[in-house]
C-alpha cells in the first residue's frame, strides 16, 4: 500500500477541514434551543453571543471560499478563530466571563471616549459608560494561546498567520500583485490567487469545532458533547483545548487551589 505524497496529505487534510466547517454549522444550524442550568447562566450568557459570531464567520469564510476569494475569507477565518479561542478560555477559567466582559466594556468604553475626544456630545445615557473599573480582569488573545498550547507558539503563530489579510501588509501586497522580475512590469490581480493553504483550512474547520464543544458545555445535561468530540475526531480536529491547559489551577477558585496544595 502506497502512502500518500506531502501535497495529497494536504489536500486530504484540507478536504477534511473544510467538511468539518459544514458539519458544525448543520449542528448549529438544527439543534434545539439552549436549556441552561441557573449556575451557568451568567457564563452562558457571556459566551452565546462569542460562539454565534464565530459561527456566522463561518458563514461568511465559506461563502467566500466557494467563491474563489479564500485569501479574503483570512479575515473572517482570524475572527472566527479569535472568538472560539475565547469561548474555550471562558469555559475553562474559574469566573473566566467576567475577564470576557470586561474585555467588552473596555473596548466600548474606549469607543466612546475616542467619540467624546473628537467632540462628539455623549447623550447622558452613555456617560455612565466611561466610568467602568480601570482596572477589571482582562482577555488577551496571546495569553489565551500559550495557555493552551503546551509552549509550543502554534496556538498564536495560526492566529498571526491570518493576520496579512486583516492589516496592511506585505503579504497582501504579494496576494494582488505578480512580480515578474526587475525587467517587466508586474501583473496585477483583481482578486487575489485561489488560497489552498492548509494552515487557513485547518483554522476554517477548527474554529467551530472548538465553538461549539465550548457552548455546548453549557447546555443542561450535555446532550450533545458527545457529538460534537465525534465531529472533531472524524475531521481529525482536537475538540476541547481543557487537556492542554499548561495553567490547570486558573479552572478552579483560588481558595480551592490553595486546599490541595
């Protein structure tokens, strides 16, 4: 039996990712509605509005990626990526929604300044919104990868990768223009080459795989975990980030790691 070369693996895997994407969005898609235990209510309630975003980001990359545009679906790809990132930290951090709030209310605070510093008249129900703790818990993307990915950087280098396509940058440069040596004049592209590169497909079909183990952990009674660790295994995707967390005592009170140690 014939092993299969470097460039079929990666079409394979990529085949692979990509059906992975489809299939999460079809349990999103059909699923019940959410019962919740009262005792994750505020969690759920933090990170339901995170797990649908990345989800339609989904939405959105796959649109774009059937359309030819994958370099462009990157964008979505990060946000996506971004947002079950943060759905899986919150699930796995003791009081890990208030950093997640407070990570909202800072951003909406900064807003409203920035529109308060250009002169923009603040209507009285929003000046209450400048007056949030300075100092309340915080998420930060990179924490949250090297958190999870036992010092190995792949966490963030997947993120960053995506990057290009979010920021001005060089490899946007190189996505809509040819460069044909010195002695002719470049082509240009009007949409940027077909992007097959793994690495994107791999994130596209992760993201909400990690999205939904991590809601789903959150319905009453789990009903659909089980599913959901099958989808990932089938896909060859890794389904909860919780065994790889270099940081284990962050998922318990500080009181109750202070008992057993």
């Amino acid at each position: 039996m014939t092993s299969l070369s470097d460039d079929q693996e990666l079409e394979r895997l990529g085949a692979l990712h990509l059906a992975a994407a489809h299939a999460c969005l079809e349990h999103w898609r059909t699923a019940p509605a959410f019962l919740v235990d009262a005792e994750s209510t505020k969690r759920f309630n933090a990170t339901y509005p995170v797990v649908a975003h990345a989800m339609a980001q989904v939405v959105a990359a796959l649109s774009l990626h059937a359309q030819g545009l994958g370099y462009a679906a990157r964008a979505n790809i990060r946000v996506a990526f971004e947002h079950a990132l943060a759905a899986q930290w919150v699930i796995h951090t003791h009081e890990g929604e208030e950093a997640l709030i407070g990570s909202m209310s800072r951003l909406h605070r900064n807003v409203v300044q920035g529109m308060r510093d250009g002169g923009v008249v603040i209507p009285e129900n929003l000046q209450a919104d400048l007056n949030h703790p300075v100092g309340e818990p915080q998420l930060k993307i990179q924490a949250v990868a090297d958190r999870f990915d036992g010092g190995t950087k792949g966490i963030y280098g997947l993120y960053r990768h995506l990057t290009g396509a979010v920021h001005v940058s060089l490899a946007t440069l190189a996505a809509y223009i040819d460069w044909r040596g010195e002695d002719h004049p470049p082509a240009l592209r009007l949409a940027a080459e077909p992007d097959a590169d793994p690495d994107q497909l791999l994130v596209l079909g992760w993201s909400p795989v990690l999205a939904l183990s991590a809601i789903e952990s959150l319905r009453s009674g789990h009903p659909y975990l089980a599913k959901i660790r099958d989808l990932a295994a089938a896909h060859e995707l890794v389904p909860d980030l919780g065994p790889f967390d270099t940081q284990p005592h962050l998922q318990h009170p500080p009181s109750s790691t202070a008992s057993s140690s």
